[in-house]
C-alpha cells in the first residue's frame, strides 16, 4: 500500500509546519512532524488506524497528530490519500468545505 498527500494536503502540511494555521511554535511543530512521518510510515501496514472522521462521509478517516491538529485521510484500493491536515480550533464548517 502506498500513501499519496494530495495537493490540498500538501498545501495544509505546508502551513501547519510554517506556523501558520497553528500556534504550537517551533518545538510543537518539530514534535508534530516526527509524529506525523511516525504515522505516515505505520499508515501502509494499518491503513485503519484512524477513526472515521465523523464530519465527514464514511469515506474518511482522521488521525489527532496533535492536539490542535488532526490529519484527514481515505483509502482508495492500495492507496492512501491524505486530503488535509486540520486545526481543531477552526469552524467545522470551514474545513468540511476544503474536502468537498
């Protein structure tokens, strides 16, 4: 099983890690990193990790990496998608609307 972070996630990946989505500072977002490639590598072998995202359709799942953020992802056949990285503190509404 291979895992793909598509543009949107790659896009949210960026802002968490630049501080700009979410105030952690530098050492909340060193340990939100090696958290998330910890996940990322282990995602393969147990793609259902996560809990299904309950804001979302059945289709997803998502992962609290930290406390302020959680990853949002799906499984297609052997692939995993990671669609976004979302900040708990946000209008649920908001971030639905990045997925769909």
């Amino acid at each position: 099983m291979r895992v793909i972070i598509t543009e949107q996630g790659r896009s949210a990946l960026d802002d968490v890690l630049s501080g700009s989505i979410t105030p952690m500072g530098k050492k909340g977002i060193k340990s939100f990193y090696a958290t998330f490639k910890n996940h990322k590598s282990l995602l393969p072998m147990n793609p259902l990790m996560g809990n299904q995202e309950p804001l979302l359709s059945e289709k997803y799942r998502s992962i609290v990496l930290h406390p302020l953020v959680k990853m949002i992802y799906s499984i297609d056949n052997d692939t995993i998608y990671i669609h976004d990285f979302w900040n708990t503190l946000r209008d649920p509404n908001y971030l639905i609307s990045r997925i769909h």
